[in-house]
C-alpha cells in the first residue's frame, strides 16, 4: 500500500465487480445475518452493512431507494431490513455487524477467513459462546471470570429481553451437557 493511506480495499478486483461482489455479501448477510467469507471481503463488506443498517434506521423514502439500489433481492429483503431489522437496532447507536476471524476455509491458498454475523441476532456467536461459559462454570461451581461477566453485559445491553433470554439460553446449554 505504497502511496498513503486507502479509502477501502480494492480486493484485486475492478470497481464494477467489487461493487457487485459487496452487494452480494451484504444481501446475503440481511438475509441469512450471518455469512463465512475471507477477512478482507467480511470487514469491506462490514462497512457497507453498517452504513445500510444505519439508512434503514431512518425509515424514510430515501433510506428505502439506497436500499433497494444495494440489495439484489429488495422485494424479499426490505420488509426484513425495514422491519425486524430496524426494531432490533432501535436502540443501538451503532455497531450491529461484528467480524469474527475464523480458520482458513480453504487449506490450499490459507487466506484469512472471517465470519460476519449481525449483533443480537438469532445466530450471534458472542451470544451462545458466552451463555456456554456461564452455563460451564455454573455446573464446576466456579466464580466467573471479568471477562465473562464483561460478555454478560455486553450481549444482553441492547438485546429486547436480554437477562431473561440469556438465562433460557443458559438453561439449554446446561441441559446438553456441554
């Protein structure tokens, strides 16, 4: 990166297919609120859903056009985006994707993988591993450690519900055995 400081990463792609490779992730990320892709692609693809997330916030006609013009499926995914979506970050001021660095997919080229989930989401990691944690130390009879207890208050801040849905989580962690 000789020459200064980047805008965005170019992905050794041209505009065109950068822009449609992001829109790609970004509609399937709305859509599944979690995907597996290279670190690079995931923290481009963070920006792009941070700022999407952001417009939909505002619920007006424009928010609804710079929506449609990213998705690529917006009849199936703007009453998500503009509906569940935008309820479940209310609150929050922002910060609703997190990128979760992850081994390799590929064992040939060992590019960095990442996965890109949405926060407070039906499959948010943070949320389960941190429930396991609890639910473990629970059944050793164990104090929690800071950091647990820093991953308590931060996957139930924000969450609707999110000491009572935290402990029912617990609770199913526990009776796994895990």
């Amino acid at each position: 990166m000789a020459g200064g400081h980047m805008k965005y990463r170019q992905l050794s792609r041209d505009s065109a297919h950068r822009q449609a490779l992001l829109r790609n992730l970004v509609t399937a990320l709305i859509k599944d609120e979690s995907i597996h892709t290279t670190w690079p692609k995931a923290k481009e693809a963070q920006r792009m859903a941070e700022k999407l997330i952001t417009q939909a916030k505002r619920n007006d006609e424009i928010a609804r056009r710079k929506a449609q013009s990213i998705l690529y499926t917006p009849h199936e995914l703007l009453p998500k985006l503009f509906g569940e979506i935008r309820e479940r970050y209310a609150e929050r001021p922002s910060g609703y994707t997190r990128v979760l660095r992850t081994e390799p997919k590929s064992r040939y080229d060992q590019a960095p993988s990442a996965i890109l989930e949405l926060v407070d989401g039906p499959r948010d990691m943070r949320f389960a591993m941190t429930a396991a944690a609890v639910a473990r130390d629970r059944a050793l009879g164990k104090r929690h450690t800071d950091l647990t207890i820093k991953n308590i208050a931060k996957v139930t801040r924000y969450r609707k519900d999110g000491r009572e849905k935290f402990e029912e989580m617990v609770e199913k962690i526990k009776d796994l055995g895990l």
